[in-house]
C-alpha cells in the first residue's frame, strides 16, 4: 500500500482556504455569513414565551397580531368555574381546570388567526417603528 504524500497540515491549509473563500464570496453577492447571524435585525420586540399560536420566530413575522391573555383566560368556562365554586387553583382540580382553559384559548385563537389571515397571536408584541399592532380579543373571546 502506498502512503499518501500530502500531509494534514496541507488538506487543513486547503480547507481553510476553500472556506475563507467562500465567505468571501457570498460577502461579495450581499449574502451573510454564519457569523454576522448576531447581527440580523429583527424589527419585532417579542418574547417566544408571549407567544399563543402561529408563527414563533420574530424573524418570520410578517402579520402578528396580540391578544389580553388575562381577560381572555378568565372568560373561558373553566376558570370561571374556579371562581363560582372556590375552587384552590393550586389543588390538583384547580391546575387540571386551568390547563384546559389554556388548551381552549390556544384552540380559538388559533381559529382566529387563520380566519383572519394573521401569522401569529401574542401575549405581547411590539414593533421599533411603534406601528400598532391587531387586537384579537374581543373575536377570541366572542369565540370561548
């Protein structure tokens, strides 16, 4: 068997180069590399916990809309019926009830964005040029 007259160091300085290079050319075609990933501006302020249905990468946002999680979350048969029946919503009935309220608000919300075109539904969402931004809750909670 023959061995191989090209050393590691020589396929490593061939690799780097072929790489280098073609860094170099997507920076050329207006491309961006891997490493300015940071540096992506994203126009939406969210945070992906805040986010009910759709779309969950600010990136990708092009139509969201925001929903009062809060009022829409009471207004669903079960958390009303842990306020009409006392019931502890630390107690085993308590978080299986608002588990459901949540499952049931995801559900039509969700309803409510494909109805209505929008790409997501948030807790909270804001955008850097201050536009403002779809409310949800009403047709959410006409919904529940």
């Amino acid at each position: 068997m023959k061995h191989s007259t090209i050393s590691t160091v020589g396929i490593a300085g061939v690799l780097v180069s072929l790489i280098l290079g073609a860094a170099s050319c997507a920076e050329a075609l207006g491309h961006v590399r891997p490493d300015d990933s940071a540096q992506v501006d994203t126009r939406w302020i969210v945070d992906p916990a805040d986010n009910v249905c759709g779309l969950s990468d600010a990136r990708m946002l092009s139509r969201p809309a925001r929903v009062d999680y809060p009022v829409v979350l009471a207004a669903t048969p079960e958390m009303k019926r842990i306020v009409d029946e006392g019931i502890d919503p630390n107690s085993s009935v308590g978080v299986m009830l608002r588990q459901q309220a949540v499952d049931r608000v995801l559900r039509v919300a969700e309803q409510v964005r494909v109805r209505e075109g929008y790409c997501s539904v948030w807790k909270r969402i804001r955008h850097r040029d201050g536009r403002v931004i779809p409310d949800v809750t009403e047709p959410v909670r006409q919904r529940l």
